[in-house]
C-alpha cells in the first residue's frame, strides 16, 4: 500500500486510538522489486498448480513458507529435496528453508547416528511393528541365547496366511559413504518352508513399515513419490521378491544356516545396488531409510533370535563436505515461483536455527554442541536466528528464563510452545514466533506454516520481513489470511518488531484482526492481552473481522490473536503488537517505526537492526526525543501521529527538511519529512552514517541541546573535617577487542559488541584504559561493564600485565596472558549494568588492561567502545588529605538530569543530606528480595523473571513475595503491605501468610508451590494505577524472612507490578517505637543503570560513630567430593575446592541481632594452601542441608555468583565482599568453588582458631 493510500485512508475519518486524536496505519514502500530468477537445472518435475497470481505478481505479496525442513543430509530423514520441492509445491507452498541437523549423518540421537546403527541389549531408536495377518506374534528382549552383551531380540511370527513381526530404525548411511557393511547374528529356532527371517534395508521407504512409501528422486533426476526400493537379505523364502519400477523388491539370500545356534552374517549392502536397474538408481545423497530385522510367515512360522546387528558406513562423508555438496544442488528443484533456501539446525542440544548456511567451502562449517552458541555468530553474520521446539532440546523454563536465549524467532505451533512465548512476551522481549514443520519426511496437508508479506520471493527480503514480523501463521491448508493492524483500513500486517509508542497518561488503544476466508462456523477467534484471554469470538461464518479496544496498564502491554477450533486445536495465529509508554507524552501523539532497510538488506537481527532504543517527551521544550540504533546508512522510516505539525526535526545535530508532497517523501532515499495536516500525521525518514542516531522532534519552544558525552558528577556533601575529591572520575577505554579460538588470525577490534564463551569456541574480551589526572589515593575503582545477555554464571574480570596489544592488531594466537581474577560480576541479566570492584589492580595513575572471560558455554556480548552507548567504563574515586570523619551516614542519591536527545548516560549527581537531630520512632520500606507467581493452566512455568505477579480465581493464579526484614531496633507497632494495583476490581485482593520461605524466585510454579496459610486481610475494591494497603501487623513483628500469598476470589485477572519492574514494586512498611530507622526508598535511575540506588535518610546524631561489625561464625560447613558422592565430610577440619575431581564446600551462618542497615558483609576464610584462582562464592538458596549428611549426590544447587576472591598465599586470611547477599539478619547459605584444577584447602569450624567467618558492619 502507497503513502497515498495512508493519505485517503486519513481523509475518510478513520477511527482512531480511543484516547488519542489519530491513529497509525501500517504502510509499505512499494519498491516493486523484481524477482532474481536464478537459472534452474529441473530434472522431470511432475507438474503441481501453480501458486495463486497475487504470490507470483512482483511487489508486495503472501509466500507460504516452511523455515524447519529436513532432507535426507539429516541422520534421521527419509527423504531427498527432489520429493521435498514436489510435495511441498503440491501444498502451495512458495519457499523452503532447508534446516538440516548439526553433523548432517553424523548427527548423534541416543550416541547412534545414520552412518553408524546398532540394536544391542535394548530397543533405543528401534521401533516395533507387524504386518499382514498374524495369529501369533513375539517381539520381545530375551536373556538367552545371547550372542554378545546380556540380551538378544526375540522375533516370532504365526499366520495361516501372510504377516510378519519385526523391528525398525529410520535410518542408515547415506550412498556417498563408501561400502555401507551391514552385520548380524541370527539364532533361528524354526523355519517352515515358504517362511522366514530377514534384514533389509530400503531407499524411499518399506511398503510393509509405512503405507505410502516417501519415494526418491532418481540419478536421472526424475523425482518419483512414492517409489522405492527394498533390498533384503534372509534365510528361508519369507519375504517375496518384485521388479515392479515402483515397488522393487530385490531378495538375497544369506546362505545356509543351522537352527538353534547362531549363524553370523556380513553383508556388503553397497554391492546390492548393482542390482537395481539405471533407470530406478537413486541420487547420491540419498540414504538408506527403514532398516529391518523381520520373521515373516506365509501359511506357517517363522521363529529367530537376532543380536549383534550393526550397519556402517566404511568412508562417512564428513559433515562439512555433505553441507558444500547440499549447496551445490540445493537449488536444483528452484523455479520463479518456488524456492528452497539452504540452512542449518544448530546443535546437539538447544536446537537453533542459522538461516543463511550456503556453504561453498568446508572451513565455512561450524559445529555445535548447544546450538543456542550459533545464535550470536549467526546475528554477527547479518541474519536473523531462531530458537526451535522449546521444550524438546531446550527446556520451556530455560527458554523462559533467558529470553529465547537472545534469538529473533521462536518455534510456537504446539500449544505449550506458545505459553512459553507468552511469557517471555510478557518479560516486554519481542521475539516474533513462526511455526514450522520440522518434517523430516515431506510436507503433507495440514502442517504448519509460516506466510510471510514481502515484496519478492527473495532469501533477503523473505527474511527482512519475517524479522519484522510481518507475518502470521497458519496450517498450510488454511484459506484465508490473517491480517492483524491497528485498524480494519489496513490491508497489510502491523510489523510486529516495532512497538507502539503511546502516552502513559493513554488508557487504551485499538487493535484490528481480519481473517479474510477459510474458517469454519464453530471456530474460535482469542484475543489475548499480556498472557491472558482477552475476548473469544465465534466465527458464524467463513470470514472475521473485528476491532478491540486494548486496556494499556502499566509500561508495556502486548495484544495478539489466535484461531481455533471448536476442541481447542490452533488453526493460526498473529504476531503481536506492543504498546511502550512514554512518560509526559501528550495524548495527541503516538509512533513506531514503520520500516528499516539496510544499505546490502542484510543485518536485519536483534543485535544490530533496534529500531527505536530510547523514547523521552520533553515538556518544558514541548519536544520529543528518540534514539535510533540500527546498521550505519540505514533508511528508517517513522509514523508520528501529532495533532501539531512539528517546528523542527533534528538528527544527530542536523536539521531535517521537509518534503512538499507525499509522492516526494515516498520517492525519497535520504532524511526528510513531511507532515499531513488533514490526517495529522508526520511522516519521518531518517538516514545518518551512525549507527546510532539522536532523532529531537520540537512542536513549540526551543529544541534541548543534545548531549553526546555522559559526564558523571558526584559530589557528597562532609563535616569540614577532611578533604575529599570532589567525586569520581569515569574512565572509557582507550582499546577494546576479543577474541576467538576458531578463528585464531582474526581481529575483531572495530566492532561494536565484545563476547566471552567457555567453550565453541572460547571468547574473551580485552579493555584497556589511561587513567590519568588522579590527585590523592585511589578509594575505590569500579570496572563498569553493561550486559547485553541474561546468564545465570555471567562473567570474570581478570588482569592483563601486558599493555602492548593492539586493538586492531590482537588475535585469538597473539593474545596477552591473563592473569589472576579480580571478580566475578554474578548472574547477569540483559539490558542491564553489572560493576566489578577492582580497586586492588588500580592504585593510582597508569595504564590498565582487563581481560573478560566467563565460565558458560552460552556466549554472551557487551557494547564495545566503538557502540557509543553503554561502553565499558573504569570509575575510580579519590581522597586528599587526611582520612575523612564524615558524619555522612546517608548513601548518595544519584539524581538523573536529561540529556537529550536521548543521550547515552544521564548526567548523575550525587547529594547525600545530613541531619544532626534524634528522631524517636521511625518507618522501614522493604522492597521484595524475590517474588513470582504461579499458573494452575501452566503448572509446571515459572515465572520469576516477569515484571508483574498475578492472581485470578480462574484458572488459579496465584503470586508470591518474600521480604527480608531487618535493622528494626524497637518494638513494631504496624507494618503494611502495599501493592500497587493495574487494574479495576469490584472484588480486588486477599493477602495471606506462607510460613515456607525455602521457595525459589526462578524455580516456584504451580505444581511445587508452598502452601497458603492463614489470611491477613483484603484490599477491597481496587482502581487501575493506584497503591492499596493490607495490615499485616499481626504477621511481622521484627526482624525475620516473611512470605506472602496474593490471590483474589474474581474471575477477572488482577496484575500488580512486580519487583522487576522497578517502580511500583511491591512495599513492606515496618513502623517502630524507638529508632533511628532508615527508609530505603527506591531512587529512579538512568536508563541502563544497573540496580536502582537506595537512597538511607535517616535522622542522626552527629556527634557519635553510628557505625559497628559484629562476627559470625559457621552453625554448619563441609565439602562434597564428585569421586567419592556418597561420602560425607562433615567433621573434616578443611574445607576444599577442585575443578576435577569436583570438590565444593559449603557453610551455613544463622545472622541475629543486628540492629541497623548493613553497608558491609565480608565472608573471612583461612587459606592452608595457595592458589592462582582464587575461589568463588555462591549464593546458596536451599537451607535444609544438614553437615553431617550432605554429600555430593544430595548438595544443593548452587546459586549465582556473588563474590570471589582472586588469588591468594597459603597460611593467610582471604576476605570476599558479599554485602549485595547479606542484607539483614537471617540465615545464609554459601557454597565455595574453584576453575582451578589445583586443590585448595581451607580451615573449617572444627580446626582450632581458624574457623571461618562472616563480618558484618552495620550502621543504625
């Protein structure tokens, strides 16, 4: 649809946004791209019906597509691409990707793989069948006789007419494998005469194992369904040969035998093949499918034991060389109208998808363990990635948790694949979802599918806008098309990767679905909003078309649609749309990113095409604010509906002109503008040779100066009894880069991301940093690192002696030593910063070079120096003169002032009051330390990491939140519970105590959650965006750990926001009779700041050192050791830690008595040896551990890390800071490990004078 459309479509009074004066419109470019019609090598394809004209017509058009498909390269596929470019031009299909397995035949299922199949002792990966007539059947393990290992297969067939018993696998070598050698060990106890036991083996498939055989493309290139070839083998006559073209069956026998011994057989199954007639050969890479072992009876009985069996291919193609062979005829089957795509499913486990693997030389081949590590050098290749059956090689949870693991598309066809996709769209992440058939035998009528709108039938554009998410999904057979905008004008999909932006003062907003044919009477249209059902409809009839109107509550809501059947089966469903709030924008106005294009039309991912990064409404200079973060010279076009015509556009300092018609903007392909009065509607391109761009719209007043260096200020205020520096310095670095193992000689030192891997391959980043200007001694040095990836290890910091590397120059082999680790930055979560305290290494002025490593095997990526925003920063703070005796007991508040527009870091202040009076009673706030809630329609998900717990009466849903209360120094005379509400309820909320505070945030669900005790009171009636309170006094009275239960006794969900949304979490208020007692409030903070900073204001008298440390010693401690699991240590006098064998120690200290707010928490241990390591620390959430029973097979899991130690001497006390663990009295559980395959050795509670400890200082 043209800009002019848009234009008509405003002039006729389109409905608009209920609480907005206009509404956006989904439109499109129209390039009129023409097709590359790559030249096509077609041997005899049948003739198929050719897809409808609006998919072969150039421009934009619907291609059904498949982007999991499997060929017979596959270890576990029956079939060639031949017979898939037929069957799937037979369903209308307009494109294929071409996903085949890590390893190709060498992928491994159960250890076992195409090219090398055994059945031995067991059935894995051998199914059971019959066949015919039987009136008796054996199919069953036997004990004897036995040829080798300790079970033999016993089969055995009975008929008065013909059946067989057998078993089979689906596949062998493929016949590029050299001489494939089949061998086996028959046992035959009864053979009547025209009956029988055999092996076979077939190419296109067994008639007697699968009705309709898959059938082959022959070496003439004549692709044949249905056709096949079976080649047996067998004693006695069971199993009849034929010389029909199509249903060939070619017998041989295996000579003589002798009954009740075994007779072993080796067969040369290549030599077979000159038995098939030329014109009846199959292709080359084909493989061998449906391998058998069968007793068959024909009027008689057929009884044998078979073992030993084995079939191997003598010279397996290596994976690489099967990939650059795939290549090279993978498009052999392509026409105008239909193509296949060479990809690639990565991984042995967490199956991932690579795109674009059109391999033309084996050193481009890449293996995988965990295919989610590809993701990440798929995206750095310039496409997307997508993530495949969660729940199968990944688990749901793990899918959850980590976002997708990071990729642009999830696998969502299943039903329990979309609840995963529902909660991780409710984390506010846009991952768009497709579903796919990962057939690996065809595709028939009815799979899924994934129908793209794009402007050619193109690899780069298909791609483009699935990355877009302009797509919906369906059965390859539905009839219609699913249109899903912000309007029923729109003829075309919204494109789903780009949020709506939207005032917060906006209540709703509108969505519209058009299903335009193919949907039955009785089905199902859902309308689902943030997870749950938000309106179901009837069709009534073929076709749907309705327009919603979308509660929008909270930061962000997303809406979708799905279609079903009347018993709940999916027919399809559309992407989803998200709505974002921007504080202070004015009701009139909203936007989002229409469409991105990219200079090659390449780089379309998460990691470098972002769309919009940052959003701010300035009211003071009636402007707004966008920061763009896209691929250099990108086309960015905008939608912005304003009531006003904008006075000036700026980009990047620049001033935007303006277009003077809709065609000249629409013709445009550089920076420009052009507003629509009658529609009120400002149309924005934007080009810049950054990559990051600072868009200022100004509809009155002056535009803000924009700011491009984050200057950090931090100025606490003293007692003039010492000389402080006036705050601390921000150091960026002068280099940065890292490396790679598999790719030794590259250099990586100009990219915008840096990326540490344990392993396929191993990465590490490299920093250096001038610190210079330093005028006292150096208090603190923080290393400041921003993550773009959620990882529950994170990452190490480590010293780098040497400061002659080269950031353009270093590789993977000329890389610096690293030396001993400075710390551990604990689990990680994306979008956020983590610091290291690495004042240890930098003492004063100099150079200081970093290297980050980490210990997972899931690669993670920070912004480089060279990304502009969120770089690595080194902040170091300084003191003059003598030690300070400030009174400053309050922490700093950092005040956020705006930059604009949308600059990288706001500039923080840092204004500690103090107060000189005595205040006699006083009001703790306590924000959760874990909260989540659970689903009784999903059982067995967590959902810890969303931004908001939930209750509803039906189905259950329940949430739960724990507080760790302490530093009450009096008598509690109330505490409350406040809960800030997201939505309108007549009946609203009930609070109850749970007395089990074991609980995990990341682990609780429906199905292991604690139960609820008794109830504390209800909210009564609540209104969307407002606080209520519950007393529960009687619940908290003192220091402790309290859990609670939120519910409701209404069948409309209620949502309140969580401790991850930042502001509006959860509050506990703890009122005491004698203080002082602190508030911690939550301060806002800049975008990207890591924790929100606590800001302790309490009234104190000036005149006295607040501060004190009280010493806790282990109530319990010991160590597991992996090579004796069973084995308990609990009265050792050390404690040990290994990387091999695995030894870890653990301790427990029961924390009481403390009468303030901790500013520190250090666990103090012994060294009786050395280590260049050092040791790690974990949190430890379970606390039902005992020492004299733990061992290795019943430890408990460790938790994040939270401290280290770097390296240190034998006979020396080592301290770890872990204030960020200990917060208050409580008991805490530590776990001590070590990469170090070096053993190290510390004293435990039951050495003499040695012991262990925890340090804790508190201020009151």
């Amino acid at each position: 649809m043209s800009f002019k459309m848009f234009h008509l479509l405003f002039k006729h009074k389109i409905p608009s946004i209920t609480g907005a004066s206009r509404l956006f419109l989904k439109f499109s470019p129209v390039p009129f791209l023409s097709y590359v019609v790559r030249l096509v090598i077609l041997f005899s394809l049948i003739a198929v019906s050719a897809p409808d004209s609006t998919q072969a017509a150039p421009g934009w058009s619907w291609y059904k597509t498949d982007t999991h498909v499997h060929s017979s390269v596959s270890a576990d596929a029956f079939v060639d691409i031949g017979i898939h470019a037929q069957a799937a031009q037979a369903q209308g299909y307009d494109a294929l990707f071409l996903s085949d397995h890590n390893g190709g035949s060498s992928f491994q299922i159960n250890g076992l793989t195409a090219n090398h199949m055994v059945f031995e002792d067991t059935y894995t990966r051998w199914d059971m069948g019959t066949y015919g007539t039987l009136s008796a059947t054996t199919n069953a393990l036997a004990s004897t006789p036995v040829n080798t290992g300790t079970q033999s297969l016993h089969l055995a067939s009975s008929s008065s007419s013909t059946g067989e018993t057998y078993v089979w696998t689906a596949r062998g070598p493929n016949l590029r494998s050299g001489n494939i050698i089949l061998k086996v060990s028959i046992y035959p106890t009864r053979i009547d005469a025209g009956s029988g036991v055999y092996v076979s083996a077939s190419i296109g498939g067994d008639p007697r194992v699968v009705t309709t055989p898959y059938g082959y493309t022959t070496a003439a290139g004549v692709v044949s369904p249905g056709k096949s070839t079976v080649l047996v083998w067998q004693l006695g006559s069971g199993r009849a040969s034929s010389s029909a073209p199509n249903a060939r069956v070619i017998t041989r026998s295996l000579g003589s035998y002798t009954l009740n011994t075994w007779n072993t057989y080796t067969i040369n199954v290549s030599n077979a093949l000159a038995s098939i007639p030329a014109a009846d050969l199959p292709l080359d890479y084909n493989g061998l499918v449906h391998l058998k072992m069968a007793a068959v009876a024909n009027n008689g009985t057929a009884d044998a034991y078979f073992d030993t069996y084995s079939i191997d291919a003598s010279a397996p193609v290596a994976p690489a060389s099967e990939y650059v062979h795939r290549t090279s005829i993978v498009d052999d089957f392509n026409t105008s109208t239909f193509q296949i795509f060479p990809s690639y499913e990565m991984g042995q486990q967490k199956h991932s998808q690579r795109f674009n693997f059109g391999i033309t030389n084996s050193s481009e081949y890449v293996s995988y363990t965990y295919g989610s590590d590809g993701i990440v050098v798929t995206q750095q290749s310039g496409y997307p990635s997508q993530l495949n059956h969660p729940g199968t090689t990944i688990t749901e949870q793990e899918a959850i948790q980590n976002q997708g693991l990071g990729a642009d598309f999830l696998e969502v066809y299943h039903p329990e694949w979309v609840s995963a996709w529902d909660a991780i769209l409710q984390q506010g992440v846009q991952i768009i979802g497709g579903w796919s058939s990962d057939t690996h035998s065809g595709v028939g009528a009815g799979r899924p599918a994934t129908f793209i709108y794009a402007p050619a039938l193109d690899f780069d554009e298909l791609l483009h806008s699935y990355y877009e998410g302009r797509v919906y999904n369906a059965t390859n057979n539905f009839t219609g098309q699913m249109i899903f905008n912000l309007n029923s004008a729109s003829q075309d999909p919204y494109p789903a990767r780009y949020p709506v932006y939207v005032s917060d003062a906006q209540a709703t907003a509108n969505a519209s679905l058009a299903v335009t044919a193919g949907l039955l009477a009785s089905d199902n249209i859902r309308w689902v909003r943030n997870g749950n059902t938000l309106a179901t409809d009837i069709a009534g009839t073929t076709t749907y078309q309705s327009t919603k109107s979308i509660s929008l509550t909270g930061a962000t809501t997303y809406v979708r649609a799905e279609v079903s059947r009347s018993s709940g089966t999916l027919r399809g469903l559309t992407e989803p749309i998200f709505f974002l709030d921007v504080p202070g924008l004015p009701t009139d106005k909203s936007f989002h990113v229409e469409r991105i294009v990219t200079t090659n039309n390449r780089f379309y991912n998460k990691m470098f095409t972002k769309g919009i990064t940052a959003a701010s409404w300035s009211s003071a200079n009636s402007a707004l604010s966008v920061t763009l973060e896209n691929p250099a010279n990108a086309l960015i076009t905008l939608l912005i509906s304003s009531n006003s015509a904008p006075q000036q556009v700026m980009a990047n300092g620049s001033a935007i002109g303006a277009s003077s018609t809709l065609a000249n903007f629409e013709a445009a392909t550089a920076s420009t503008r052009y507003y629509d009065a009658a529609a009120d509607l400002l149309y924005l391109k934007v080009k810049r040779s950054a990559t990051i761009i600072n868009v200022v719209i100004g509809f009155g007043g002056t535009l803000p100066t924009p700011t491009r260096t984050p200057t950090n200020t931090r100025t606490p205020t003293v007692t003039p009894t010492a000389t402080l520096s006036t705050g601390p310095v921000t150091f960026l670095p002068v280099a940065d880069t890292y490396v790679r193992s598999t790719l030794p000689s590259n250099n990586y030192g100009t990219v915008t991301t840096l990326r540490a891997d344990a392993s396929s391959p191993i990465e590490r980043s490299y920093l250096r940093f001038n610190v210079q200007g330093l005028g006292g001694t150096v208090t603190q040095a923080t290393l400041r690192i921003y993550t773009n990836n959620n990882s529950n290890i994170g990452f190490q910091a480590s010293r780098v002696s040497s400061n002659t590397w080269g950031e353009t120059t270093t590789t993977y082999s000329n890389a610096p030593a690293v030396s001993s680790l400075l710390g551990s930055s604990g689990a990680t979560t994306g979008g956020t910063w983590k610091t290291l305290d690495v004042t240890s290494y930098v003492t004063g002025n100099g150079t200081f070079s970093f290297a980050l490593s980490t210990t997972s095997n899931s690669g993670m990526t920070f912004p480089s120096r060279e990304s502009g925003a969120n770089a690595p920063q080194l902040i170091v703070s300084t003191q003059t003169g003598p030690s300070a005796t400030s009174t400053n007991t309050g922490a700093p508040t950092f005040t956020p002032t705006a930059t604009s527009p949308g600059g990288p870091t706001p500039t923080r202040t840092s204004t500690p009051t103090l107060t000189a009076t005595s205040n006699p009673s006083g009001s703790l706030t306590f924000l959760p330390v874990s909260d989540s809630y659970v689903n009784e329609g999903s059982p067995t998900i967590n959902y810890g990491t969303s931004t908001t717990v939930r209750a509803d009466a039906s189905p259950v849903l329940r949430s739960y939140l724990r507080f760790n209360v302490g530093s009450v120094g009096g008598p509690v005379t109330r505490a409350t519970l406040r809960i800030y509400t997201n939505n309108n309820s007549s009946i609203g909320f009930q609070a109850s105590r749970v007395t089990n505070n074991t609980w995990g945030e990341t682990t609780i669900t429906y199905s292991n959650a604690p139960a609820v005790g008794s109830l504390l009171g209800s909210s009564g009636a609540t209104s969307a965006g407002t606080w209520k309170t519950v007393d529960v006094t009687p619940y908290v009275t003192g220091n402790g750990t309290f859990s609670f239960a939120l519910s409701t006794t209404s069948t409309t969900a209620m949502s309140f926001p969580s401790r991850e949304a930042g502001a509006n979490a959860p509050q506990l208020i703890v009122e005491t009779q004698s203080g002082p007692a602190p508030t911690v409030i939550p301060t806002n903070t800049s975008p990207g700041a890591a924790t929100p900073t606590r800001t302790s204001t309490p009234a104190l008298t000036a005149t006295s050192n607040p501060s004190g440390s009280q010493t806790f010693l282990p109530v319990d401690d010991s160590y597991v050791n992996a090579s004796s699991p069973a084995t308990s240590y609990g009265t050792s006098t050390t404690l040990r830690m290994d990387a091999s064998p695995i030894l870890r120690s653990y301790l427990r200290f029961n924390v009481q008595g403390l009468g303030g707010t901790v500013t520190r928490a250090r666990l103090r241990v012994f060294a009786n040896s050395a280590s260049n390591l050092g040791s790690v620390v974990n949190g430890v959430s379970n606390n039902t551990w005992t020492e004299s029973t733990l061992n290795y097979n019943n430890a408990p899991a460790l938790g994040s890390v939270i401290g280290s130690s770097g390296s240190f001497g034998a006979g020396a006390w080592v301290d770890i800071d872990i204030t960020a663990y200990v917060t208050g009295n409580g008991t805490y559980n530590l776990a001590l490990t070590t990469a170090s395959s070096t053993a190290i050795s510390l004293a435990s509670r039951e050495s003499s004078g040695n012991a262990p400890q925890l340090i804790i200082e508190t201020s009151p």
